[in-house]
C-alpha cells in the first residue's frame, strides 16, 4: 500500500470523478484548499443548481471517465473473487 499525494489525486481525475459520481448528485462539492494542502466539503444542499454536470464530450473528462471504467472492470473479477462483492455494503448498526 501506498499514500497517494493530494496533487496527484487531482490531477489523475479521481476527485472530478468522485464528485460526478457521488457528491454532486447529493449537493455536495469535495474540493482541495490551496495548492492542495487539504480537502473541505461545500455545501450546496439548499441550493440544488447550484452544481454543473460534468461533460463527457470534453476530452480531459472524457479521459478521466475512460480510465475510471477500465479500473473498474479491471478490479472487479479480483474483488468478486476475494470478496463477493464490487462495492462496500453500508455496515448496519
């Protein structure tokens, strides 16, 4: 295992793709601080406009949602395999 540096998660497109996927759909916003130091949540959830969709016909987009589906598919035989499912399961208390 290894730690992922802040830039690099930017600039990989893993924090465009997790907000498209899962924080924009919600009102929420995962953005980095200054020169990414750090990560704080906006807030739109009285506002829901408030967000823009992501545009797959832009190529850095289009990019970063071709090699986030390839991880998955690539990943997911292993996880079946190990673990007999693809994506956590909320833990019930």
């Amino acid at each position: 295992m290894k730690i992922m540096d802040l830039g690099e998660f930017v600039r990989e497109g893993y924090l465009q793709d997790v907000n498209r996927l899962y924080f924009h759909p919600i009102g929420l916003s995962l953005q980095t601080t200054k020169r990414h130091k750090g990560l704080e949540v906006v807030d739109y959830l009285d506002n829901p406009t408030a967000l823009n969709t992501v545009d797959l016909k832009h190529p850095k987009s289009r990019k970063v949602h071709d090699m986030m589906e390839h991880t998955w598919f690539a990943r997911r035989e292993a996880y079946m395999k190990a673990l007999g499912w693809t994506v956590q399961v909320p833990l019930h208390g």
